[in-house]
C-alpha cells in the first residue's frame, strides 16, 4: 500500500524529520526532507524483534556494512504507528560502477565478513543431532523408492504421457544427485557424531544482488535485514543458488568463484562442506513435482504446465549439478596438495 506524507508524519516525528514531499519505490518510501533524503521501511512484526536485535549486536562487533539504521531522538531503532513497525535509513544512490560478477564478488566476500564476526559456539544435544539424521535419511530412503516405483511402472505403461517420458529420461541424473546428497549426509553424520557444538551465525536471511546497495564511494551494504536470523550460514547461501541457477542450462561458473571467494573469507569445517554439499546436490524440487503429478488424479493434470516444471527444475538440477563437481573437485585438488606438501 502506498503511504503518503500525512501517512508517514507521525513515523518521522521521532526522528525531528519534516517530509516534503514522498515517493513509493517498491518496499521502500523514498522521502525528501529537511535531513536530506531518506529511506522509510515497513517491518513485517513477527520479524520486528529479531531484526532489531540482530542489527544492534552487528554494530556492538563493528560490523558496519549495513545501511545505517537511525535512531530516533530518544534512542528507539523502529517506530511503532498503526499497529506496524517502520525504521528509517539513509537513500543511497546504488549507481552502476562495477558489472555483475564483480558485484556479486563483493556481496560474498561482505556476507563471508558479516557471517565470520558473528559466528559462536552453540552446544547440540547429540540425540537431537541422531533424530534429525534418522528422520532425514528415513524421508530421503522413502523419496528413493518411490522414484525407483515409479519409473519402473512408467516402463511399464505401454503408452507414457510427455511428463512420464521426460521423467524416465531424467531419472538417471536425479538418482545420482541423490545417491551423492545421502554419501555426503553419511559422512557428515560420521564426522560429528563426537562433536558437542556447532557454529552458528546471524544470517541475513534474503541474500540477493538488489539487497546490496553501493554509495558514492562503491562501498556496498546490506539492507532489508528483516529476515534476519541465527542459523547455520548456509542459511543464506542455499535459497541464493536456488533461485540463481533456476534458468536455462549453462556452466556457472561464475557462481563456483563467488562461492569460492565466500569460502576466502570464512573458513568453512570439513563437517560443515559436507553437510552443505548434501542440502545443494539433493533434488527435492524434481522429486515434489513428480510427487505432485503422481497424487494428482488423472483428469485433473495439467500435462503442458506439469512437463514444463519438471523440465524447469531438472534445468536446476543439472547447473546444480555442475556447481556441485566442481566444488568437489577443487576440494579434492585441496587435499591432494596438502598431502604433496606434507610428504
């Protein structure tokens, strides 16, 4: 909903701020007024306290690559009007000074920094580490042999649909993701089962290039902190390469060196490559599309949107794929040279 100046008068009263005049961008209301021009956002409220409390503790560790967050004059870092949270930033111009990679360069070596200053210790129950083992790879096993079911009785049928033929053509391909997504679960389980703490980290919550805004000086900062949360950093890394490499087939490797400049700046446990090489190779988007059409009865599928999902997400699947064997593969270049080194 768009907000006007009277809208907004009683949100920047806090701040000593007079609008004269407002503009709705998106999200965010861009404001002109007698502090200069600022940027005026609405917090979701179930999101109010953590995101408060997550910036304060970033800038009491020196973290300083978030938009700044202005106080208001008594000291609050959000306002509450009409039953809704607001906090008020500094506009940034965000010109166009460098090109994609090399925005994306920054913004994972900014998100290495920001996960490495708040990083800590959490102890972990080892039975809670066993339940959550057993109750992945028991889903995991079911997912299996439903896809080893349902392609044989696909072979079977003596006419397929598109969607069956498509599926049987790329059962090869999302077997294998999976078989290696349970190798690496295997491993990691191994790995910690005498481990009593993991790493945890503030998490940014919604990592994208619109996200990480540059000033005039092309120093770039986070903003729209208000998903923020304390998590594995993976967290912010997965649903980043979920939505980046949803797109036609292609080698990105692009993305292997943005991950690769992440992996620069915060030293990742071998526990944590595994179980992080586990959740990216593992094809659950495939396998609930093929659930979907499965359960779904036969006269209520739509067969052309239900074919283009699957080939959408087996697109995914395979640019995953390919980020997956290279990470594997600059891994196993990595011992080899500290085995040389050592010998």
């Amino acid at each position: 909903m768009a907000l006007t100046i009277e809208d907004l008068r009683p949100v920047l009263q806090p701040y000593g701020v007079e609008p004269y005049f407002v503009e709705n961008i998106h999200k965010v209301v861009k404001v002109y007024s007698n502090k200069g021009t600022l940027a005026v956002k609405h917090i979701p409220t179930q999101h109010g306290v953590d995101f408060v409390r997550h910036v304060q503790v970033l800038f009491q560790k020196g973290y300083n690559r978030i938009v700044p967050i202005y106080p208001t004059l008594d000291g609050r870092y959000a306002v509450w009007n009409n039953e809704e949270l607001f906090y008020v930033m500094p506009w940034l111009m965000n010109e166009e000074k460098e090109d994609r990679f090399e925005k994306h360069q920054k913004l994972f070596r900014e998100l290495a920094r920001l996960h490495t200053i708040s990083s800590q210790e959490v102890k972990i129950n080892k039975e809670d580490r066993e339940s959550h083992y057993e109750q992945l790879t028991s889903r995991w096993e079911k997912e299996q042999q439903f896809l080893e079911e349902y392609v044989e009785s696909c072979e079977k049928t003596t006419y397929m649909s598109p969607f069956q033929l498509h599926f049987c053509m790329y059962y090869k391909d999302t077997s294998q993701a999976l078989k290696f997504s349970r190798k690496m679960i295997d491993e990691w389980y191994e790995s910690t089962k005498d481990l009593e703490k993991v790493r945890t980290v503030i998490t940014h919550g919604k990592v994208s290039i619109e996200h990480f805004l540059f000033d005039d000086r092309g120093l770039g900062y986070f903003h729209n902190f208000e998903e923020s949360k304390i998590a594995s950093p993976f967290h912010d890394l997965l649903p980043f390469l979920s939505r980046t490499l949803k797109t036609y087939p292609k080698y990105y490797e692009e993305c292997v060196e943005w991950l690769t400049t992440y992996f620069q700046h915060f030293t990742v446990r071998n526990e944590e490559r595994l179980l992080f090489m586990s959740y990216l190779a593992y094809p659950s988007s495939v396998i609930a599309i093929v659930e979907k059409y499965f359960h779904t009865p036969k006269g209520k599928r739509n067969e052309r949107k239900s074919l283009k999902k699957l080939q959408r997400h087996y697109w995914l699947l395979k640019n995953t794929e390919y980020i997956v064997m290279r990470l594997d593969e600059i891994e196993k270049q990595k011992k080899e040279q500290q085995q040389e080194a050592e010998s």
